[in-house]
C-alpha cells in the first residue's frame, strides 16, 4: 500500500489516500469534482519487503562469516576462560541473577534502573538450576 496526494482541479483542496499501486480510484472532492493524481514527494508509506533466496542465503553466510571472526578475535583476546559476566547491580556484584533483580526492583523507584534485563537473567538462571536438578 502506498500514500498518494490527490488534488481538486476546481477548488484546489489536496487530500491524501492510501491506496495499491495497481489501483485506479475515482476519488470526489466535497465539491463534487473528481480529484486528480498529483506527484508526491512523500513516500514514507511505501515500504519494500521481502528479497529473493540469493539475498537472504548471501546475508546469512555473511553473518555467520562475521561472527566466526568475531568469535576468533575474543578467543585469541580472551583465551579459553574469557570474561566472565557476573550478577551485579550498579556495578556491586552479587551473589545470584535473581538477587540482583529483586535488588534492582529495591531501587528502581529511586534510581530509575531498567529491571527487565535483571528478570530476564534470573528467569534462565532459574531454567539452568532446574536443568541441572533434573540430570
């Protein structure tokens, strides 16, 4: 669906209408007029989707070629132990993901921290826990 400015010839009212590019409507002005197709600059409302199988097997071979380069750059910075990302909140480390979050929802009023990056860790700390249970 694209935008399209129409314009009275008459009165010279100009109106917008979202329409398919194949379509032909007859548009009437409150005058009565038939309103003509004018030329727009404005082409937000159109929108291009979708590619053909070569570009999205050539984006995917791309991404998966640029993280292997970004995997080897951390592991020849890093090594086999590579940082460690540890719960914390503000930078205060803390024993679990879930005490981080309930800390965070603590201050949040105060300090206007995000507390949903929190919830979505201690929710897979607990996944990992309950795996880890299990076997």
């Amino acid at each position: 669906m694209a935008t399209y400015d129409y314009a009275c010839p008459s009165c010279g009212t100009v109106e917008e209408h979202v329409h398919g590019m194949n379509e032909t409507p007859e548009i009437k002005c409150a005058c009565g007029t038939v309103m003509g197709k004018i030329f727009s600059h404005n082409m937000g409302g159109f929108i291009m989707k979708g590619g053909t199988p070569t570009t999205h097997y050539k984006e995917k071979r791309y991404r998966q070629k640029r993280n292997e380069e970004i995997s080897k750059k951390q592991q020849e910075r890093w090594g086999d132990t590579g940082p460690k990302v540890t719960p914390n909140i503000a930078g205060h480390e803390t024993g679990t993901w879930q005490h981080a979050h309930q800390i965070a929802k603590e201050i949040q009023p105060e300090t206007g921290i995000n507390t949903e990056t929190y919830k979505a860790l201690a929710e897979k700390e607990g996944e990992k826990k309950i795996v880890v249970a299990t076997h």
